[in-house]
C-alpha cells in the first residue's frame, strides 16, 4: 500500500538526518519534495496545498528538540498532520436505534455488493447481540441479487429479496418490515449503481433515504479511480448527505493517495477499509494506523487488534513465564506460529512490524510454515524440547525426515532464535491492552516511535 509515496518519504526523512537544524532553506526544500510525492501518489490538489503549508506553518522556527533530530522532528510533523488530514479518529458505526438502517451506496465496480456482506460480518464480530438482515435493493446490475444472497448465505446472513419486484424503493420498505416484524437489529441495504453519476441514480438515492431514515449512508470509493472517486464522492454527499467511507481496494494501487482526500473534501469520516477479498477482510479506519503505514513505520494499532482478537490470556501468560525462565522450545515455537497464523498471512503481519519486514533471515509466508511444522515434527522430542543440540548430522537428518534441504533448517534454527524476540513482545498485547483500554493503546503505540 503507497510503496512509492513511503519510499519517497522515507527518502526525504533520510536526507535531513544529520542537520543540525531545521532551518527555512532545507525546510522548503522538504516540503517541496512532500508535495511532489503526494502529488504523485494521487492526493488531491487543493488537499495537498492546504497539507504542505500547515507543515511548512509548523515546521519554521520550530525549536529542535534535545535527542530528537531535526529528520525526526519533521517526521513527526508530517505524520501528525497525516492523521489529522484522515480524521484523528476512529469512526465507528451509528448503531444505537432498536433498528439501525445502514445505506450503502456508490458507482458499479466500486465493491459496494461485497462491502455489505462485509459489513454483515464486521457487525456479527463485534456486535455479536445484534441480529442482521442484508436487503437487496441493487436491482441495476445483472446478478447483483444472486452475489447478495450467495455472500448471505456464506456468513448465515439471512438476504430480503422481492422476486419480479422492479422497484427497490417497495424491495427497501418490505425488507424494513420484515427487519422490524422479526426483530432485527441492523438492515443493510444494498443500492443500485450506475457506471457514472446520472440524476435518475441521484434521484432513486433520495427516495430511498426520505423512505427509510438510515442511521449511517455509507459511500464505497473504489481507490482504484483516483480522483474520480474524491468527485463522486463530493457528488453523493450532496445529494444524500453520506455519514462516512468504505475505501476498497487501497492495496498496491499507485492512485490510492485520491482516496484518502475524501475526508478532506467532504468533511465526512473515513470509517472502514477493505484490507482483501475475503469477507473478514474489512476493518474500522484508524488515521493514525493509516499514517504509520504510509510512512512505512508498520501498524502497531491493527497487530494490537488481531492480537487481542487471537491470542488467549491465559496462553500468552504461560508463553510469558517460558520467556522469562529462557524454556522456549520450538514445541512452544510451533504452537504460537500456529497462533500467529490465525492473525493473518505471516506476510501481512510482518508488514505490521516496524523493521520487522527487512530483517534478514526472517522470511515466513503460508508455505514456509508448512516446511516449518514438518522439520519440527521431524526432530526427536530431545530435540524439540532443546535437550539435545542441533548438530550438522541431527539437521540433515531431520532435513531428510521432512523433505527439505539442510540449508532450510539452519533458516529455521536461525527464524527460531529471531522469533523469540518477536514473541517477547507479542503474546502478551492482549492483557496488555485490555488493561490499558483502546484510548491508552495509542499511547502504548507512541512508545514505538523513537521521537515520542
């Protein structure tokens, strides 16, 4: 996600390293560069005038602070105004009436279809009182029904459809009343798109809002449209005033800087963020989690979730314990990778690490895991247990045991050793931040930046 705006900023931070001073000259220089990279990266032109002076505002006759340097000070200044561009905060969804509607609207091949059923599944993860009912209401797009009610179905999701019923305003109010009658809590309707803004698709949209009071008119903007979806998205706040943003589709695309000025143009929230096709891929936007990704410094805030979502309490105190007395086996290895791995592809979670992901020697995806749990169910329980040591004759016994060359079990030996330091910290994030509270989790976050 933003390989080319984080290269080029991290390029730009480099250069100041070793200045004695932030001063007007290299300043300008900074922010001048700044300007250009968000430029290319698809932001917004007014959003970056307005973004590059309040840096350059703050930046001059900033008094450089003992042991920050002056590249980390301006740093801190481009992130901070990062995460207050994005909204500083995290949105989540209006959900408070007996029957919460939720509106979700946008163009056709903006992933509106998928973010409802992905909604579906937000809501039945953390909401998990609240009973959910999917209306198909995009009676426009051919098959769009049918991928609502197969979505539907693979999450157990119940989906209101109204066979030869042309009008989704009568579809819309039918599903409201069964939503009602039954005892749902939330109605997530699906609308109709068009390939383009026209009056006719405005005019359904206002129809359908006057008739049903949503909670929240959720705009899905597809990043991979550039500005055209900053446009559209100022068009359909106009028109149905929208409550927030689902950006899809933000990874590997060169234009995804577009989507994050929405906020910016509309002065409406960005509230969730597609991070992959599966339908447990959809998580609440954090600006600051936003920021520290697009200046390659990880995202501490969403490993911190996953952790807490994923790891057991009592577990992670035992892991602790084997930590702290140095009784890490690589049963206890082989254990948490597998704990881990239900967080996320290993290379996702790495990217989450800040300098985990160009450490040497440190390279786990899904297939290496498999290799993995093979060489380690080769070894003797000695062995695993590390009563015996890994001699060459043992490690070519066990490479042959699991079908792996040598040389790969000295990666794993040397992975072992380095995951241990990753596992000192990890494991226990859960506890941590359940002490700690999701508010003080940012400052618990801030601690991995060397200029806070």
């Amino acid at each position: 996600m933003f390989g080319a705006l984080t290269d080029k900023l991290q390029s730009l931070f480099s250069s100041l390293t070793g200045k004695k001073t932030l001063t007007e000259e290299n300043i300008s220089d900074a922010v001048r560069q700044v300007r250009l990279a968000l430029l290319d990266a698809d932001v917004n032109y007014s959003v970056v005038s307005d973004f590059v002076k309040r840096v350059k505002e703050k930046s001059i006759g900033d008094a450089v602070l003992k042991s920050v340097s002056p590249g980390d000070q301006f740093t801190k200044l481009v992130h901070d105004e990062l995460i207050e561009l994005m909204g500083s905060v995290e949105s989540p969804l209006d959900l408070q009436a007996r029957l919460s509607v939720v509106m979700v609207c946008g163009l056709q091949g903006s992933g509106k279809t998928t973010s409802c059923a992905k909604l579906a599944a937000y809501i039945g993860k953390t909401e998990k009182n609240k009973r959910v009912l999917l209306a198909a209401c995009d009676l426009q797009r051919p098959a769009a029904v049918e991928q609502l009610k197969k979505l539907g179905a693979d999450l157990a999701v119940p989906v209101f459809t109204l066979d030869g019923e042309a009008s989704p305003v009568k579809v819309a109010k039918k599903a409201y009343e069964k939503a009602e009658a039954e005892g749902f809590d939330v109605l997530i309707v699906d609308t109709a798109g068009r390939l383009h803004l026209d009056e006719e698709l405005m005019k359904e949209l206002e129809l359908l809002k006057s008739q049903l009071s949503p909670r929240e008119v959720l705009f899905v903007a597809n990043a991979t449209t550039g500005q055209d979806a900053v446009r559209t998205a100022a068009e359909f706040d106009k028109r149905v005033q929208i409550t927030g943003t689902i950006l899809t589709m933000l990874d590997g695309n060169a234009r995804a800087g577009a989507a994050i000025s929405i906020r910016e143009v509309t002065k409406k929230p960005l509230k969730f963020e597609g991070i992959g096709e599966k339908i447990g891929d959809l998580q609440i936007f954090n600006p600051r989690s936003m920021a520290d990704r697009i200046l390659g410094m990880g995202d501490i805030i969403n490993l911190v979730k996953k952790a807490q979502e994923n790891f057991d309490e009592a577990q992670s105190a035992e892991l602790e314990k084997k930590m702290l007395k140095a009784t890490f086996t690589y049963e206890d290895y082989l254990r948490q990778m597998g704990m881990v791995k239900k967080m996320g592809s290993f290379k996702s979670l790495l990217k989450m690490m800040p300098g985990f992901s160009s450490m040497e020697g440190f390279e786990f995806s899904d297939k290496e895991f498999t290799k993995l749990e093979a060489m380690i169910l080769s070894m003797t329980v000695a062995e695993r247990q590390e009563r015996e040591e890994l001699s060459f004759s043992r490690r070519k016994r066990i490479a042959g045991g699991s079908g792996v060359h040598v040389d790969e079990v000295n990666r794993m030996v040397k992975g072992f050793k380095r995951v241990k330091q990753l596992f000192k910290s990890m494991p226990n994030m859960k506890a941590q931040a359940s002490k700690m509270g999701l508010g003080d989790i940012k400052k618990q976050i801030e601690g991995f930046k060397k200029w806070r």
